[in-house]
C-alpha cells in the first residue's frame, strides 16, 4: 500500500457557536487522487485553508509524512510548505494582475530557494512548453490571457518548486465547460508524469468520477461516506450522496430518462 502523504484526523474547525467542520479524518496517499466533495457550505474549502495553514484548526491533528504539523520544527514546515502547494478556485484573483508570468512563475523559487537563476528559467520554460504556451507569453500580465489560460499559469506556479502533492481548490468551476474538459485533462496528464499527489475538492461529482479514484463525501462539516469512486458511486450508502448522484446529469439523453425514472421510482417506495 502506498505511503500515507496527508493524515487528517479529527480535523475540528469552530468560528464562535458554528461548526465548520466536525471531527473530519481521511488520509492522503502517495500517487492518488482523490475527490473531496459537497455542496457549498459543505466544509470543503475550509479543510484545504486548514491544511495549508490559511486558517487554524480547532482541535485535531494534520500530519504530512507522519510529522503533526503543529509540533513540526521551521525546517519541517519549509518542506511541507514546499512539497504541498495549491490552485485556487478563481484564475482571474489568484494572479497577482501587477505581476507580469515571468515574475508569477519565478516567484516561488525565489521564495524557497536552491534554484540557480539557469534552473529557474529552464523549469519555467519547460512547463510553459509542457502545458501549451508560449515564451512571449513571460513578458505579459495576467489581464492578457484568458481564464482558461490564466488557470494553466497558476497551474504552472504551483508545478514550479517540484512539489509532490497539489490542493485543488474546485479549479476548474470559474471555468467554461470546454475550457474545463482542457484543464482537467491537463491536471490528469501531469499527475501521471509528475507522479503528484493531488486533493481535489468540488461539488461536481461528474468531474470527481473522472479525475479520481477514491472520494470523500462531506456535508455540514461531516463525513457522510468514503471510499473508491466505484463503491461510491455504484453503492452509495448515505442518503446524502444519492441526493449529490440524482442531481448529476448524464450526458445520453436516453440514460438520463431512465436514471429520472429510477429516482421517481425510488421516491414512491420511500412514500
């Protein structure tokens, strides 16, 4: 079985008498992707802003190769801060817009140090390359480019110090649907290459089940259900994630029908 990168263990998050998050536990393993889904207000965004130190948890332990990040030496949390980085939601306020690429890119180099200003370039160049622009892109600022594009910039940022796990923060719904199919067959691609690691989080199941292979289902700060996609998505066991599977539609109209009949069907048993 392959190491356990991320353990998240009764993982509590309170803002006064509210709940956020209650007693949430899954681990993260080497090589996987795996989806963290519900709808908004879910939980979602507020475990990847405790895993990346945006927000404090608590109660609870976040471990990053079975080191608690709450007892972790500075020397420790300069290597969890640079093997874990994340791709936020939105590409057009993720992007510093007085910042041309070069400087986006070169930025978190700079910031964690033993790149030669030659490694810089030829890593940026590479993934640039890799990931369909171009050079003459370097010189231009974020109000250039297209959010599609602008999302494979910040893409490229988060690749930039060789990290071994990403936190995809929903990075794909700010985007249009073809626009999508480009970035998430991007992501996939570089998974594979790259070996990363990758949590991704959204409410799309559709985009889950064919990015993922194991999935956590969370609603109100709960974990309703976990485990492959395929036992999720064949056998859901909580109602909650029957609710999430009803409402995915499916592409073949005739398959839509009849999926709408099982649940109208479903619903008059329950009645």
């Amino acid at each position: 079985m392959s190491e356990v990168l991320i353990e998240v263990a009764g993982l509590t998050k309170r803002f006064g008498i509210l709940s956020a998050l209650d007693n949430v536990s899954f681990e993260l393993r080497a090589g996987e992707v795996l989806g963290l889904v519900g709808e908004s207000g879910s939980g979602k965004s507020t475990v990847i802003r405790c895993l990346v130190g945006l927000a404090q948890q608590t109660s609870g332990r976040i471990a990053y190769r079975g080191i608690d990040l709450a007892a972790a030496t500075a020397a420790e949390r300069r290597q969890y801060r640079r093997d874990v980085q994340m791709i936020f939601q939105d590409p057009y306020s993720s992007l510093d817009p007085r910042m041309t690429v070069q400087q986006i890119l070169e930025e978190p180099m700079l910031v964690v140090g033993g790149f030669s200003a030659r490694q810089r370039q030829e890593r940026i160049l590479h993934l640039l390359h890799r990931l369909g622009l171009k050079e003459e892109h370097l010189s231009r600022y974020p109000k250039h480019f297209s959010g599609g594009q602008r999302q494979r910039i910040a893409i490229i940022r988060a690749l930039t110090v060789e990290p071994k796990v990403l936190l995809c923060d929903e990075p794909v719904s700010a985007l249009d649907v073809s626009v999508q199919a480009q970035v998430l067959n991007l992501l996939r691609d570089m998974q594979k290459e790259l070996g990363l690691t990758i949590l991704f989080v959204a409410h799309d199941l559709a985009v889950v089940k064919y990015l993922c292979s194991r999935v956590v289902v969370l609603h109100h700060g709960i974990v309703e259900e976990a485990g492959t996609v395929d036992e999720v998505y064949g056998a859901p066991k909580a109602a909650y994630t029957r609710e999430l599977l009803d409402a995915v539609a499916e592409p073949d109209p005739q398959a839509e029908r009849a999926r709408r009949a099982a649940r109208l069907k479903r619903l008059a048993a329950i009645r």
